[in-house]
C-alpha cells in the first residue's frame, strides 16, 4: 500500500483546561471560540476571553499545534461589524486559521487579512465539489469541513474533484446532521446554531424529575421521558421520542456517536485532510480521552497501514463517552444516498 | 493528563447514608463554600461566571453517605445556608465515588449525567455555567510531579 499522508487530528477546546488536554494528548490542531455568539458553541460559561485566549494560542502554537478559530454563526442583521470585529481580532492573535460559514464575512474576511487561512465550517454546509469549488475560487477558502450527511464514496467524489483539503467528522455526538440547515431548534425556540450560536439553548431545557422517571422539555414541547435507569440523551427536537401512528419511538435520530475507528484506513486512503472530534461543549475529561484514543489509533495506521485493527481497549474509552452509549459508522457506510 | 491511579465506580453500603443523614449537615456546607472561596480568592473561578450566580441557591447532595451542602453566592462569597430551601435554584446529585471522578476530571460530566450516575435539577442554564465554570478551573501545577507528555 503506498503509504498515504496521515490525516491531521482536530480536537475541541471549550476551554483552556480542554486546550491544554488536547494538546498534552496529540491532537495536532485545536479549534475554539470567542464567549459570544460568533461561534456555533456559544454556551453558558464556556469558551476563551482575551486572557485564555492569549494563552491557548501561546501554548498550542509554542508545541507546534495549530489553532482554529470558529467563527461559524451567520452575522445577524445591524450586527455585521460584531463578526468582522470577531474576524479582524483572530487574525490579530495570529491564529492559525478561521472557520467560517457566511459568505459576506468570507468576502470580508478574504479581502481585509488576504494573508488569513479561511475554513468553510461545517455550518456552511457545502455537500458537493461544486460548493467546495465555489468557497475556492470567491474566497482562496483552503479547506472544507463537510456535513456528517454523506457516505464515504461521496466524500471520496468530492476530495476527487477539488483541490481544496477536506476535513471530516471522526468522533462524537450526532444529530439530523443537516448541518447549517436545521431548522428544528428554531421551530421550538425561535433561536438555533446559525443565529444566537446554540441549539436547543439551555434556557429553554426543563429537566423534570418525578418518583420513577425524567422528562426533558425544551420551551414546553415534551421531548422525551426516561425511566430511572435508561440512559439519558441532549435534549434536542432531533433526539426525542414521539408519538406517530400510535407508536412512540425516535421518529427523527435515535441519540448516538459517530466513531470511525473502524474505517480509518479508508478515510487516509481516499485523501481526508484532517478528522475533526465533536464535543467543545464537552469536560477537559471527554477531550483527554477521546484524544488520546484516536492519536493511539492514528499513530497505528501510521506504524502498520495494511495490518491496522481496531483494539478493543480504544472502543471501550470511546463507547465510555458516548452520547447514547452506541457508536456508528453514521452516513458513512449508509447504502443508500 | 495521565491518571497515575484511576477512582472505581463503587456505592457505599445503605447503612452509611442512614447515619448519615442523622448527621449535622452545616460541616458539609461549610467545608464546600470553604473551598470554594478560597478558589475564588486564587482568582480560579471566572468573574462573569461568578456574576451569573448572585443570589441564587445551591443544593449538593452525596447519595450514598447521606450528606448535604447548601449554600449560595452573595457579594463575591459564598455562604452556607443553614435551613435547605424547598427548591434550591440547582441540585446536583450523585454517588461519591460520581464526585470524586467529576473533581479528578477522570470523568466529563455529561458522560455521568447520560448514564444516570448524576442528576442535575433546577435551572439548566445556570447548571451548565457550573459545570464550564468547574471545566474552565486551571488547578494549580503541583511542582515535583512529572508532566504529562504526547
């Protein structure tokens, strides 16, 4: 097998503790936010002020990691100066990147820092070449996360047919994984990801407990009732259970991860860039572990290539901190397109 | 960070918490605004986090050895509550050996809270500026220990 170049490891930062862990267990780049809503994580008490900020940036970059800045919301209206300032300050620290979703501030950010490396974050959701192609060509976008919705043959076509480097998601909670395009924390709560920076913000989420069981709320709308000892899920509209047809199941997304462990050598075969771990919402804890787990299985691939398997002592650290506790192969083994 | 020891998953036997719940409980809540104090005076705790809990009531609760911390946050300290208020504005609930695994950051907390081992109740979003705020602690670097390494 020619040896193929070994994907970047791109793991969550929601804080310096999480920096730091990510760093100290191999992931050779990061990706964080401001505490506002510029990014797609934009939760109570979470993420970096200038303070952390600076010192993040100091302690990735002096080990020789990368930094990603998310700024991955879509300027809301009167408010446009709020995201080219979230624009301007990143380039200023000397990121190593942005990820950005909106046009106008790719536009933005393309001709005021020509010097500045963009992404097209996930919430951009750019499915095929042509878009990929697109973000290329208007804004020397260098590289492309794509949406958790395409199978891997799909994801293959696209790396085929751009130049552009494309990141995939490689572990972590899942959703409808329309990405960019949701619309179902809006229909409850009138705000979302791409506007106020949080989906299913927990100001909305009820969590009721009564003799025997938990129901989960968000703004009212009953999204699910757990007994005592069934495992709990994000209290998203995706992730509920609800009555059609006189049945009661998770008529949209049953809670669960993706974990790719398993085709890891297709995704360095086809020509993946870089895997992303979900979770900036997560502990210090989550980000140690899950780091660690996919820097061992990396530097695997990178030792045996044709003689890697999955150990299952990598499975058993990752199944730990899974949402839902099963993880899936998700839209990348699907048959069906 | 490399755990040199590694805190099981254990319950304590019932009759633990039976005594314990006839025990005083002020010492908990003592010890606990203590501590968390003495964070806040090593400036470990960020200040817009700690502006978000002005006022509002708090209820720890250790299942299985049956003892409870209230307290609350008023005028940059926090403070013991002496009578437990009907409906703290957040209540966190687990075993012990939950919460040692939660402080040693052996275990994220929503891993705890999807496998049932932790129940949060009260005002959600004032529960996730806790749980970042406990996240975003850089404790301080104990000298002597190696560091941990890629």
């Amino acid at each position: 097998m020619q040896r193929q170049k070994l994907p970047e490891l791109i793991c969550p930062a929601g804080s310096l503790p999480a920096l730091k862990a990510a760093v100290d267990n191999g992931a050779d780049a990061v990706y964080l936010g401001y505490k506002n809503d510029t990014n797609a994580r934009n939760f109570a008490g979470l993420n970096f002020d200038e303070k952390t900020l600076g010192e993040g940036v100091r302690y990735a970059q002096s080990r020789g990691r990368h930094v990603l800045m998310a700024i991955n919301t879509f300027p809301q209206p009167g408010r446009e100066a709020d995201w080219q300032r979230a624009v301007d300050g990143a380039a200023a620290l000397g990121v190593d990147a942005v990820i950005l979703a909106d046009v106008g501030l790719l536009d933005y950010a393309s001709r005021r820092h020509p010097d500045l490396r963009l992404h097209l974050s996930v919430q951009g959701s750019a499915t095929s070449y042509e878009a990929v192609n697109f973000a290329q060509r208007e804004f020397g976008v260098r590289r492309a996360v794509l949406p958790r919705v395409l199978t891997l043959a799909q994801v293959e076509h696209v790396i085929r047919n751009t130049t552009v480097e494309i990141e995939v998601f490689g572990f972590g909670s899942l959703c409808v994984m329309n990405e960019g395009r949701c619309w179902l924390s809006s229909y409850a709560t009138g705000e979302s990801p791409n506007t106020v920076g949080a989906c299913s913000p927990a100001k909305y989420v009820k969590w009721e407990k009564s003799p025997g069981q938990m129901t989960t709320r968000l703004n009212g709308v009953l999204i699910d009732r757990f007994g005592d000892d069934e495992p709990a899920g994000y209290p998203t509209l995706c992730k509920g259970r609800f009555e059609v047809n006189g049945e009661t199941y998770y008529a949209l997304e049953e809670p669960t991860s993706l974990n790719v462990l398993e085709i890891l050598p297709e995704i360095a075969r086809i020509g993946v860039a870089a895997i992303k771990v979900e979770g900036r919402q997560r502990s210090p804890a989550y980000v140690t572990q899950v780091t660690r787990t996919l820097r061992a299985a990396l530097d695997a691939l990178a030792r045996e290539s044709e003689r890697y398997h999955v150990k299952p002592a990598w499975q058993a650290e990752l199944a730990k901190v899974s949402e839902g506790n099963q993880a899936t192969l998700g839209a990348y083994n699907r048959p069906w397109r | 960070m490399r755990q040199a020891f590694s805190i099981p998953r254990f319950q304590l036997p019932a009759f633990v918490s039976a005594i314990g719940t006839r025990l005083p409980q002020w010492p908990h809540a003592l010890a606990l605004t203590a501590a968390l104090n003495a964070a806040a005076r090593m400036k470990l705790l960020p200040q817009d986090s700690l502006a978000t809990l002005e006022g509002r009531s708090f209820l720890v609760e250790v299942l299985d050895t049956g003892g409870t911390a209230c307290f609350t946050y008023r005028a940059g300290f926090f403070r013991p509550l002496f009578g437990a208020p009907a409906t703290p504005d957040l209540a966190f609930r687990a075993n012990l050996s939950a919460f040692l695994q939660l402080l040693t950051r052996q275990e994220d907390p929503d891993t705890l809270f999807f496998n049932r081992e932790l129940s949060i109740e009260g005002d959600t979003e004032l529960g996730l500026v806790v749980k970042n705020m406990l996240d975003a602690i850089e404790w301080p670097k104990l000298p002597g220990l190696p560091r941990p390494h890629h």
